[in-house]
C-alpha cells in the first residue's frame, strides 16, 4: 500500500502493533546505557518494521526556532516513521518552489524516536513537598511514577502555594492557570530585540500588520519584489544557518535577476558567499553609530531624498520636528553636532564600529544613489543592549534614501523566517476558549510577546530579562511604579515548548534561581535542560504523536498538515489531556478548558482554514455531511477550494503565484498608497508620518525602567559594549574582557531543539570561532580548547580560528544545552547564556549580543567532541 490516506491510516492502524511497540522499546531499553545506544536503536527499529511495506505520509517541522516550516514525508512502516524525504508532491520552480526540509527537518524522526525520549512520568529522588534537598536539582536520581501518583503531587503543590502565598507566586502559565485564579507572567522579548516597538511607534506597524496583512509601511515587500530590486542589504543576516528553506532560496532568485547584495556583519556569513555579495564588517552592539556616520556623509554630501523627507517624516531637521519638540533636538543637527560638538563623521564611527572610514563613505554613497533598493535589518542587531539606537538608526537612514513605496524598494526589520506580503492561508483555531490570565491586567501583546502597560498599576509579570533576578532577590522592575515586592514559588512549565533555563541569559544564576524555588513542573520529550533541573518531569508528546498538526508556512502562500503520524511513544500525554486531569483535581470544570476531543479540535483547525481571494477571504476545505459523520465530530458542511480527504492526502495547499499577481500587489500596496498619498493615507502614528523624532517611543522605553531613552536615533554606549572591552576607552587600553562576544542562530538546531541528536552534533561540533590576529596573540590555533570566560560565567569550547570575523569579535552559536561541572562552574557544552548575563534593557528585551569575554588555551584536559558523550537518558533500567 504506497497511497498517503490519511483517514483510514490516522483512525485505525497507524497505530503502534503490541509486537514492534515491544521490540522497539526494549531496543532501546537495551541500549539506553551507550553513547551509541541512539543509533542502535533506530536500526532496529528499521529492521522490525521492514516486514511492512508502509505509506508515505507528510511531516511539516513544527520548530519555532528556524521559521522554514519546511515540507518533510515520512515512510510509515507498522507505526515508524523508518526513512524521509523532501516534499515532491508538484513541480519545482522558483515562482512555486518546493518547500524542502533541511538537515535538521530531516532529523526529526532521530528527534522523535531517540534513545533519550523521556518514557514516563518522574521525579526527583530527594524531593519532597516545599522542595526537599535543592541543591541537587540538576543532579539528582530520578524515580519512575505513575501518572496518578505524578499528577496528585502537582495538583497539591499548586493547591498549597496558591494558599500560602498566593497565585502570583505561580510563574507562568496556560488556560488552566488562569482558570485557577492567574499566574505571574512573564513578559517582554527575547527574540525581537528592541525592533517591535520601534516599529509600532516610529511607523504605525502593529504586529498583526507585520506578522499577517504585509507589514504596512516598513515591512518586507512580497518576494516577487526582490526580484526589481536593483541593491539589498541584509543587516545581521545569515539565513543559510538560521532559515536554510524558502527564504535564501527566493534570495538567490533576487541575485539571478540582477540584484547587488551588501551584508552587513561581524562575519563573512555562507549566506554572503553564496550571494556574491559585499560585506561590511561591523562589530557587535555598534550598528547604530555605523548608520549615523553613514547619514553625516550623506548629509555633507547632500545626498538624502530631502523631498521625501519633507513630506513623508518629521524630525529629520529643525524645520519639521512636531509641535512641541525643541527644534535643537533634530536629528540632522544631532548627526552634524550642532549643539553637542560631536560630528558624527565616518572616522567618529570608525573608531566605534571597526569598519574602515572609507568603507563607510563608499557604503552611504552607494544606498544614497540607488533605486529600487532594500534596506532590510534582521532581529540580531537588535538583540543588543540600547538596541533601540540601532532600530530607530536603521529606519531614519533608510528613509533618508526615499526608497520607500516604490516597487522593488523597501525599508524593513525582517525576522529570519520569511519574506513580506501577506499571509495567503490561516489556519483555523481549534474552537477552544482562549481564557485571560486575570492577573495581567493592563498586559497585551506587542510584536508578538506578551507585554505588560508600563504605565498600569495593576498587570502582574516579570520581564524575562528579570526573571532570575526576580526570584532570587524577591523584587521586580513594573514600569513607572518601580522596583516592587515579589515572592516567586512554583515554576508552571507544562505548557508546550521551550527551554527557558537554557536559553534566557545568565544561566549560572538560572540554576541558583531553580535551586532556590519551591517547586518546579516540566512536560518535555527529552531530559533537556528545563526538565533537567525539575522536581516532576512529565512525558510529553511531539506534534507527531497528536492528533492533527496544522501550520501555514512562513513564505505565507503554503498550508500544511499532518495527521496523527503515530500513536504516544511509552506513556507520554499531550497538554490538554495533562490539563484536563489537573483540573479535575484542582476541583475546576474541565470542560471550560478543554471542551473538545482531539478529533473535533483537529477538524475544527481544518474547517477554520481561510484563504486570501484577491478581494477577501473564503474557506479553504470542503467539507461534506459525510465528512462530518465520518470524522464522528460536530461541524457545518461548506464550500472550499479542495476537499478534506484531498487536502489530507497531499499533505497541505499552496496557492499558486507569479510575479506581478493580485497578491503581490495588495502585498506591497500600505507604502506605495502611502507615498502616493500621506494626508489621505496616514501611518498609524501620532503624527500620521513617520517619525525621526519619535518621543512615543521615548517615552514608553523610558517608562519600562530599565533604562532612559532618546526621542531620535543616537549613540550612547552600550553595557558591555566596545567601550566596556577597555579599561582606558580614550586612551585605548584593553580590559579584562577585550572581545566581543556575538551569539548567531547556529546550522545544528533551532534554538535549542534537535542539540540532543548525534549525528547533527557531529556535523556541526558549536566550534568558537576567533579571528587570526586574536587567535596569534593568545597562541591558539584551530583545535585547540579554549576557556571563554566572561563577567558572568566560563565556558570550554574547540576554537575555530578564521579571517572572516573581524578582529576584536568572537562568535558562538546559540542554542547549545550547558553542561556544568559543578565543582569548577564551568560550561564545558557551551550555551551561550552562560556568558552573556542578564541586563533587561528597553521593553524588556534581552540583549544576547551585548557581552565581553575573555579567551585563553586551555591547559586541562582537551574538550572531547560532544557528538562522542553519552546521551542524557534518565532511567537506564527502562
């Protein structure tokens, strides 16, 4: 049987037969105790399965750390997914690609199936309620228990908490906590930097117009639209490692057309390579005085687009700043140091960024003088401290050329996972209540976190920045109202995803936050660094295992779906189900939280499917009376454009696009109606222009607490900055920590997912790559073990010494789970969080780019690749 029928296949037999369930699992029973043990496994696991023939089935990644959403197909033999493949379902061509999943997708079974997948629900051997010995958590024997046992110990600690200390003393949270009274929320950002607000603020892009509607005025243009430009510069990009699918894929479609590409980084990236591009080196956290010493030269030189500046912004010089504002306080008076005495000329920024003067002066004429251009920013630079500076730099030179609402132009901040235009597909919800947290009052979401107001008195949150601080000092930062008391107890992290203590900063001062708690739940699918350093771990299921996986890609023409693939491994449970049996022992209606089966929240997703018309929107999915009795849920028949048992059979939809459609141009209309037009088609701002001068963003940076804020693009310097790798900055002697330390998005994992499978870890060994200058003053060559040791912790690492990073810069990937020793306190797996500490800054972001370090040899015992330790695998008897 070769046909992918997904009905049949997810409602009888994809399910796991008794007799390979029991030959895989005491497979890796078997084999759990080697550091092989992982790939022995699968190999039997192949081998039992080979007597069925199977079907190939569709396996979108559900990864939130890469932004591909790629297409994989899995070969499912008797309940196991043995082989994978890339999508050929259709033709492949550049305007309707393929969306093929890269090394990592492919790694998903390995993922999935491994050796170390958690089996059942444990616990801490020395925990007892209040939290036992604590400080063995992170190095504590664990015990086998039952479900029952397992959800009774959390329902009583959550009932004795929330009794004696109150629901703010619970740390974050679901439907379920805010069912049982709400829950401490943890808010601001750790992906987007400073970048969401400055794009609220200075242009009027919320971030359901950024994310879903085109990105109004400042976000990326359509796909199609690279393809008339005529120059791109990619500031902080590097989406041949962070985004390996679609989007480097309709980049190179830019170069086949004609485009020049500029890449702007501390290192020559893959990606610049494989664009032919030009690089300007940049060190980290000084992007912002790179732009500024860029704008004087355009401004000596009048070279900016004056018309453009007078009708469409306000603040560029003192002739139109907004009412109220001191006419000093412009930004063309600022850039030329009019009143401070500082031109901020290409040697000023020299001095600061690294990039030469002359490079500098070339760099500006070039994005002065060329149109169509796009000046597109990824997140990375502003995931620096003071990153504002950069946001607000990057958009006021960017307007300074006018290359805005003009086709094949555009100036946009742009994640790693996709390009602009719309979101053609959405997916369908699954029907279920979305319940408030009542203790985060006055919080909302902006660019896509959770945010509390502040300016409100009331909202109950932490910053993530804050978090550890928070817990171990019991007091927070909450906007204009100050530090405040808190008293944090439980940690709730049942919800689905992340790995919080691995990848929020300062992870030394992560497990003395974890060692100091009452009480800490996990749900995970592999005893990675959250669950480590729990008391209860709870076996969790992957996308695979549920019934029913919908996601619209990140190139937004494409919707993807995949069935129950197979049935639970061991005993682990979805979320719902563990919330479901929670609230019945927290005396709740579980109803009112979880009200559908899996099947009816699975239909309800597919039914809800909308798709972009050119005019409005209609339903994706046809579905008939005897779909609706045949899936044994409740529903409406309606009319789509493909039926249920097709959609499910192809593994997804993609609406077909070309250059120049419908799509693309509602895509790339919010800037070109805005240029044609600014007084009857304002920006979203409180000027109605864009704003230079933009004391909105001032104001609520300033009111968040961290720290104070300029109405314009500026440069003050940032904590641990170029300035703080010196002990004498005017003199120019170096300090303690002289290098600087930048944490990439890294080839081997999203985020911090799939850093547990072998043969990634052997492909891509988290090398520390140093420049050859740096590396021949400390006497280090490539191979060697290097210790890295910064103001907040040291990690061991293999040094890869290279020419394409600029000297005085070093670089790490993120995502990499810390191994401590505990005796010494170093870091010998190399998270990046060890080293970078926690410094909330702006709205609550963290400013993983911002760190100095120090490295030396090592003179211990050299670092052995970590593709040779042994898996972490809790039970060995099992």
């Amino acid at each position: 049987m070769t046909e992918r029928n997904f009905l049949t296949k997810t409602l009888t037999d994809t399910v796991l037969s008794r007799r390979s369930f029991l030959k895989w699992s005491a497979a890796l029973g078997g084999t759990a105790a080697m550091a092989g043990g992982l790939n022995l496994g699968l190999k039997t696991v192949e081998k039992a399965a080979a007597e069925s023939e199977g079907i190939w089935i569709s396996l979108p990644c559900w990864h939130l750390g890469c932004g591909g959403y790629c297409v994989n197909f899995g070969l499912l033999k008797d309940g196991i997914v043995v082989k994978q493949k890339a999508d050929d379902t259709r033709p492949d061509s550049p305007d309707n690609p393929l969306r093929k999943g890269c090394l990592r997708g492919r790694a998903q079974r390995t993922h999935v199936f491994g050796a170390d997948r958690l089996k059942y629900p444990m616990k801490r051997k020395h925990w007892e309620p209040g939290g036992g010995d604590k400080e063995l958590r992170g190095r504590d024997e664990w015990v086998r228990i039952s479900w029952e046992e397992a959800l009774d110990l959390v329902a009583s600690e959550l009932k004795r908490i929330k009794v004696t200390y109150g629901n703010q003393a619970i740390l974050n949270g679901s439907g379920l906590m805010s069912a049982y009274g709400g829950y401490r929320e943890r808010w601001g950002n750790n992906s987007e930097g400073n970048m969401p607000l400055a794009r609220e603020k200075m242009a009027g892009t919320d971030n359901m117009t950024h994310a879903f509607m085109g990105g109004g005025i400042i976000g990326p243009p359509d796909r199609f639209s690279y393809r008339d430009s005529k120059l791109i510069v990619l500031w902080g990009e590097n989406p041949a490692w962070s985004a390996q699918g679609t989007p480097m894929y309709n980049y190179q479609q830019a170069h086949k057309a004609g485009a020049k590409f500029i890449f702007v980084t501390p290192e020559l990236n893959p990606s610049a390579v494989a664009l032919d591009a030009e690089w300007i080196p940049v060190r980290p956290s000084t992007d912002a005085a790179l732009l500024l010493g860029m704008a004087y030269y355009m401004i000596v030189n009048n070279l900016q687009d004056q018309e453009f500046l007078d009708k469409y912004t306000i603040g560029f010089d003192a002739e139109h700043m907004p009412a109220g504002a001191n006419p000093k306080d412009n930004f063309k008076d600022y850039v030329l140091g009019t009143y401070d005495g500082v031109p901020k000329t290409p040697e000023w920024a020299s001095e600061i960024c690294g990039t030469d003067s002359e490079m500098i002066r070339q760099f500006a004429l070039e994005i002065a003088t060329t149109k169509p251009m796009i000046f597109q920013s990824s997140l990375a630079p502003s995931r620096t401290h003071r990153s504002e500076q950069f946001a607000m730099a990057h958009f006021t030179v960017g307007w300074m050329t006018g290359n805005v609402g003009l086709p094949g132009a555009a100036v946009c901040a742009s994640s790693f996972k996709s390009f602009g235009g719309m979101h053609l597909i959405f997916g369908g919800g699954t029907g279920e209540p979305s319940l408030p947290n009542p203790l985060f009052k006055g919080g909302g979401l902006w660019g896509g976190y959770a945010f509390g107001n502040p300016f409100d008195t009331e909202f109950v949150g932490v910053a993530y920045e804050e978090v550890w601080d928070a817990i171990l000092n019991n007091e927070v930062t909450a906007g204009v109202r100050g530090k405040i008391p808190c008293d944090i107890r439980l940690w709730y992290g049942i919800t689905a995803g992340g790995n919080h203590i691995n990848q929020t900063s300062g992870t030394v001062k992560a497990v003395k936050a974890f060692r100091k708690l009452d009480f800490i739940v996990e749900c995970d699918i592999v005893l990675s660094n959250k669950s480590k350093y729990a008391d209860i771990v709870l076996p969790g299921t992957t996308p695979w295992e549920e019934f029913g996986f919908v996601k619209q890609l990140a190139d937004k023409d494409s919707f993807l779906i995949s069935p129950q693939v197979i049935s639970p491994l061991f005993e682990a449970k979805d979320v719902p189900w563990i919330e479901t049996e929670l609230a019945k022992r927290l005396d709740l209606d579980p109803n009112a939280i979880h009200p559908f089966s899996p099947q009816q929240r699975f239909f309800n997703k597919i039914a809800g499917t909308i798709v972009f018309t050119g005019a409005g929107m209609e339903p994706l999915v046809t579905i008939t009376e005897d779909d609706i009795k045949e899936w044994g849920v409740d529903g409406n028949s309606q009319q789509g454009r493909i039926s249920i048992q097709d959609l499910l059979d192809q593994g997804g939809y993609t609406v077909q696009r070309s250059p120049g459609d419908i799509y693309s141009i509602i895509a790339n209309l919010p800037p070109q109606m805005y240029r044609a037009d600014p007084v009857a088609n304002p920006a979203k701002t409180e000027s109605g222009k864009l704003e230079i001068y933009c004391k909105e963003l001032a104001r609520y940076l300033t009111a968040f607490g961290f720290d104070t804020s300029l109405p314009l693009a500026g440069y003050r310097p940032p904590v641990e900055g170029i300035e703080d790798t010196y002990k004498d900055w005017g003199n120019k002697i170096k300090g303690d920590y002289p290098l600087q330390l930048f944490t990439p998005h890294y080839i081997r994992r999203a985020h911090s997912s799939f850093n547990n499978v072998p043969y990634l870890r052997r492909a891509f060994p988290q090398e520390f790559m140093m420049n050859v200058i740096d590396a021949k003053e400390r006497g280090i060559k490539t191979g060697d073990t290097v210790l890295v040791t910064s103001r907040h912790g040291k990690v061991l690492r293999r040094a890869d010494v290279s020419e394409f990073i600029i000297p005085g810069a070093v670089l790490l990937g993120e995502g990499s789970w810390f191994e401590f020793d505990e005796e010494t306190g170093i870091d010998k797996g190399g998270c990046t969080n060890t080293l970078s500490g926690a410094r909330p800054c702006g709205q609550g972001m963290e400013p993983f780019n911002s760190c100095n370090v120090q490295v030396e040899k090592w003179t211990g015992e050299p670092l052995e690749p970590d593709y040779k330790w042994p898996q972490r695998i809790p039970l060995k008897e099992a």
